[in-house]
C-alpha cells in the first residue's frame, strides 16, 4: 500500500534533517514544498554550506526537485562607528 | 575619553574554515579597543573546532571576550572549549564577569538561554521537563545581576549569545522566539544597570533594540551585520 505524506511532514522532515544532521546542522532554513518541487530558502556562512544543505534535503525528500534558493552571507568591510 | 567596541557573532567556523577567518580581522586594533564575540563560534561544537577559533583569534593586539552559544554545546565539549580559548589569553564569560581596559570596561554575562518575553513566555509550571528548561534560564538571569553588581567600572556592557529582548528577533517567526532569547535577561540588565547588551543567536532578525529599562541592545550574528563586525562607542 501506497502511504502519501502530506507536504507539510515532508517540509518538516527536511528542517529537522538539515537542523540534526552533522553535515549541515544548519537551524535557520526555511522549507517550502509545492506540488513535486521543494524550495529551500535561507543564509548560510560558507559556500560550501549551501551545497551540504541542499544533498541532506535531497536525501530526506527523495522523488521532489529540490530548487536551493539558499544564499551565502556576503561579509563586507566593518564600515561606521555607532556612538551611542 | 570613549571606548570602541567591537562585535560580532554567529562566526560559525568548522574545520574548513581554519586559516580563513583572521584576514576579517586586520587592522581591528585601530578600529576598536576591545573585540566582544557574542557566541556560535563554531558548527558542531567539537574541540577540533574549539581549536580553530583559539588560532584564528590567537595573538590579537586587543583584548578578546567570547561567549559561547548553542552550537558550541552540541558535542558537550564547552569546558574544553572555553578552557582552549582561555590558553590562548582570551577571556571566556560563563555567567561571569570581566574588567578591560584598565578598569574603564565590564563585560558581564555568557551563554544565556530561550523561554520567550513577557506575557508570552514559559512558566515554572507543570512537568519537570519545562520547569528545567525555565529554571535554567532563571538561573542565568540571576547569577548575571550578581556578575554586574559587582563590577565598579566606568562602563558595563552585557555580552550574550540569546537575545534578551523581541526587538532585535523583527525578520524571525514570532512562532520560534521563545527559542531565541528571553525577557528575564533584560530584566537582570535593567535592575542592575549596564551601557549595552550585545546578543546573537537570531540570524534572520535585526541589528537594534532596546531594553524596556532603555539599555540598547545590539544583535551581532554575522548574517544581521553582513560585514566582519560591528563597532560601537561609549
């Protein structure tokens, strides 16, 4: 028998993988799952990251396209003094 | 004669960042008199990682005050790590305190905890289990006054890793902000006076706030400041 999981599980199960698997515990994440496409959306610190992120998404959601919309935080230069 | 602070948190460095980190730091000792890094400084909490924030920061010509944050309990090796950062001449704040610059600066606090802010908050009610969890952030929030009444200093900062206020949380689900700081370390600030509190922990939220007691709080996770660091003056 064919079980189908609501999407809202799924999206969870993809945050709380990304959130506990040592690759990424990465906790800010956002999942959104529309029909067979899963977006993940978020900032993360390294480049390197966003790929990690997207393989444990991959992994805990097999059989949807995962489009990673994630982006890595672009560190500028330390800028004004505030004088409070 | 003003102090400049320096800030940042939400470092995050894993193994993969060693030896690429301390460039954000060049020239820091002119810009600022005293460098405050307000927790997660690492991904997973491992002592290899402990290792790569001690060398990253090892050698600094300014004084360096860490907290740590939940990311570096993850593998219950946050002794070692604060002991590792201390080895290498920096100060470590675990419900502690601190006196900088000559006795001109305090720096009080440490790795504070989650149960939400006033009226929307987690009570020491009903199963042990949420008793634990708000009693461990009472707990903090009363070794934090102790910590700050004692520093007889010209300025007194607040160094934490949650946030002490919602302010700073706008850009968060309200649904995830009782994880994200609490009111109670507001309250410790405000009954026993302080310049500034300096958080991290919530990526998505905003970099100003304000106590209700009118201390200002700062929100510092690298993803808010999205440059190498902050710099205040007091």
């Amino acid at each position: 028998m064919d079980i189908w999981d609501p999407p809202h599980y799924v999206a969870a199960r993809v945050q709380r993988a990304i959130a506990e698997d040592e690759r990424t515990n990465e906790l800010g994440i956002k999942v959104d799952i529309r029909g067979d496409h899963l977006f993940l959306h978020g900032q993360v610190c390294e480049e390197d990251q966003r790929e990690r992120v997207a393989e444990v998404a991959a992994e805990a959601a097999p059989g949807l396209v995962v489009h990673n919309e994630v982006i890595c935080v672009a560190v500028g230069e330390p800028g004004e003094e505030e004088l409070l | 004669m003003t102090i400049r602070v320096a800030a940042v948190g939400d470092i995050h460095l894993s193994e993969h960042a060693r030896g690429t980190y301390r460039a954000r730091l060049n020239g820091i000792e002119e810009r600022a008199d005293v460098l405050l890094v307000a927790g997660d400084l690492t991904r997973h909490g491992t002592v290899e990682e402990g290792q790569v924030i001690a060398d990253e920061f090892r050698g600094l010509a300014i004084p360096v005050v860490f907290v740590l944050g939940n990311h570096d309990y993850h593998s219950d090796a946050e002794q070692e790590i604060m002991a590792m950062l201390r080895a290498t001449g920096h100060f470590v704040l675990d419900d502690s305190a601190e006196v900088l610059l000559g006795g001109r600066l305090g720096v009080a606090g440490g790795k504070g905890f989650g149960g939400g802010f006033a009226g929307k908050c987690a009570n020491e009610f009903g199963e042990p289990e949420t008793k634990a969890f708000v009693r461990h952030t009472r707990e903090i929030a009363d070794r934090w006054r102790i910590a700050l009444k004692g520093l007889d200093t010209q300025h007194r900062i607040v160094l934490s890793h949650y946030a002490p206020v919602k302010d700073t949380l706008a850009g968060e689900p309200p649904e995830i902000y009782p994880f994200l700081g609490s009111y109670l370390l507001a309250e410790a600030a405000d009954a026993a006076g302080a310049d500034l509190i300096i958080h991290g922990h919530a990526h998505a939220g905003t970099e100003k706030g304000a106590t209700p007691g009118g201390i200002r709080v700062r929100n510092v996770a690298l993803p808010v400041l999205g440059r190498s660091y902050a710099t205040y003056g007091l």
